[in-house]
C-alpha cells in the first residue's frame, strides 16, 4: 500500500476514474447494443434514430476523455456501415 501523501491521492483519483469510465462504457455498450437490435428486428427508422442518438452520446465521450477520437470514429462508422447495409437490403 502507498504511504506518501502524493501516492495515496494518486490512488483515490485513480479509483474515482475507474469507477467513472466503467460508467459510461457501460452505457456505451448499451447504446451499441439498442442500434443493434434496432437493426435486427429490421425497424429501418428506430435503427436510424438509435444510429443518431449512438453518435452523439459515443462522441460525447470523446470530449469527457472516455475514449479516444479514433476508437470513436471506428465504433460509429461500423454502426453506419451496420444501419446503411440494412436499408440496402429492404
């Protein structure tokens, strides 16, 4: 166990980030997981608006330094790839 002061602070903050990231990738995992769905059961518009609602939010986890830009961008042009193959094939 840490027994500097600086060391013991290090440790809060880092279990306070830990428990703040596993938050919103919680919720991101989710909201991958409703357009998804969305996707499956074939509901063109629902997959649309879950797609919209999916690159806000992921985006806005970007800014909040939960992920990164790249990982962002990666995780929202497979749900358009995702989404827009669907409409394709209706």
């Amino acid at each position: 166990m840490a027994n500097h002061k600086s060391a013991l602070k290090r440790v809060r903050q880092t279990k306070k980030r830990t428990e703040r990231n596993r938050y919103f990738r919680t919720r991101m995992k989710n909201i991958i997981k409703s357009v998804k769905e969305a996707v499956e059961s074939g509901d063109k518009a629902a997959a649309v608006e879950a797609l919209k609602v999916a690159n806000k939010r992921i985006h806005e986890y970007v800014s909040k330094g939960i992920i990164k830009k790249n990982n962002a961008a990666r995780k929202v042009s497979k749900l358009h790839k995702l989404v827009n193959s669907m409409t394709e094939a209706a």
